[in-house]
C-alpha cells in the first residue's frame, strides 16, 4: 500500500526517504513520457476517442448535472477555497504554520507545473461540439484532477504525522474516491481525455511524494530537532508529532 511505502505514520526513528525518493523519480518520469505522447498525438490516441465516445454514449440529464457539481467542487477555485480553510484548520489543530504552509504550496507549485505543462505540450481539447461544459486552454494535464489529488493527499500527508493510522487511511481513501470522481466527470463532460486524467493522476501524485519527503525534512529536523538541542536548561512542553 502507499502508505507503508512512504511511511506516513511512522512518527519516530529515522525517515525512510529512498523509496518515496525513487517513487517519485518513477512518477516524474512516467509523466514526462505520456507528456510526448499527448504532444505527439495532438488531439488524443485512439484509446482516448474509444473513450470519449463511451461516456457521450451513455450521457443522461441526471448523471449531467452530478457530473456539472462534482466538476466544480474540483475547480481550481473550488479547490483552492478547501485548501484555504483546510490550511487554517491545520494551523490551529498543529499549532505550528508548517502544516499550513505545506498544504498552500503544495497545491500552487503542483497547479503551477500543471499549469506550464499545458504551455509545452500544447495538446487539443476533444471539439467543442462534445463539450458539455466550455474549457479554451490546452488540455495535457487534467488541472482538476492534479489540484484535487494534490490537495487532498497533501491533507493525508499532514494527517499522517499527526493523527492515528485509522485517519490517514480514510483520508487516502477519500482522496482516491474524489479524485477518480473528478477525472470521471471531466471524461463525461468531454473535455478532457483519458491521457489528460493519467497525466493529472501522475503529476498529483508526484506532488503528494514531494510533500511527504518536504513534511518529513521539516517537522524532522526543525520542529523535533530544534527544540530538543534546547531543553536541556529546562523542561520543555510536547510537541505535536514529536
């Protein structure tokens, strides 16, 4: 499980960075790759127009509208709103800024390179005769799914350290069924394709692995650290997630 892989709940002895470290390096790299594919293809693979014409086939009023709401939950916006409030939550529960600051800048450089990757590889939306919804920029990666899963397993990552395993696991749980919801309804909604969603599902999960490597390093050695080199004069009071 991803979890035992990065250790999320492991709260004492030393980090065990080198597979979260070449976890990454295997999502980064698998991201780069299907990111030449979707330039090359410019306007989807075959698998991608097998799939879109699925989801149109089986397009009803009710299932638009669920999919219109669940899509706008995982809007840049939407999401940012969460993060917002998710990152003072964390402030306030941890006492300590980092958690906050992990989960704002988490969610704004993986959007940022979703953002740019869009620029580079300048693949097509499906036509706009499909699209239920109207979306003008470039299409590889999804931003939706990469800012949901983002953001959702950066809350996992910051739970982890804080909380008991039974949390983080419903956390993970929660942020694989939203995500996979989210990528759905962009599917639907056909404006994006099935590459765009991997390519957002990659990057989102590079940038949880990146937090989780960053979180470790932080409450590791300048929270843990720093003040146990500065106990020794008098007690000092626990620290959360020491």
């Amino acid at each position: 499980m991803l979890i035992d892989t990065l250790g999320m709940t492991e709260h004492t002895g030393a980090p065990r960075a080198a597979p979260a470290t070449t976890m990454m390096a295997v999502l980064i790299s698998l991201f780069v790759a299907l990111g030449f594919v979707a330039h090359a293809t410019a306007a989807g693979t075959t698998g991608d127009h097998a799939v879109l014409a699925w989801m149109v086939h089986h397009r009803h009023p009710w299932l638009t509208a669920l999919a219109i709401t669940v899509t706008n939950l995982g809007s840049p916006a939407g999401v940012a709103v969460i993060a917002i409030a998710a990152a003072a939550v964390a402030w306030w529960r941890v006492g300590s800024a980092r958690p906050a600051l992990l989960i704002l800048t988490t969610l704004v450089v993986a959007s940022t390179v979703s953002t740019l990757t869009k620029s580079i590889v300048g693949a097509h939306r499906p036509a706009r005769a499909v699209q239920l919804v109207v979306e003008t920029d470039r299409s590889f990666p999804s931003g939706h799914v990469t800012g949901t899963l983002a953001l959702l397993g950066v809350l996992a990552v910051v739970i982890g350290q804080h909380a008991r395993r039974s949390a983080c696991v419903a956390m993970i749980a929660l942020a694989g069924a939203a995500t996979i919801a989210v990528g759905l309804t962009r599917l639907y909604l056909g404006v994006h394709w099935a590459t765009d969603i991997a390519g957002g599902l990659l990057l989102g999960t590079a940038a949880v692995v990146g937090a989780y490597l960053t979180y470790r390093r932080m409450m590791g050695t300048s929270d843990t650290a720093g003040r146990a080199s500065t106990s020794a004069p008098s007690p000092s009071p626990p620290t959360i997630g020491a």
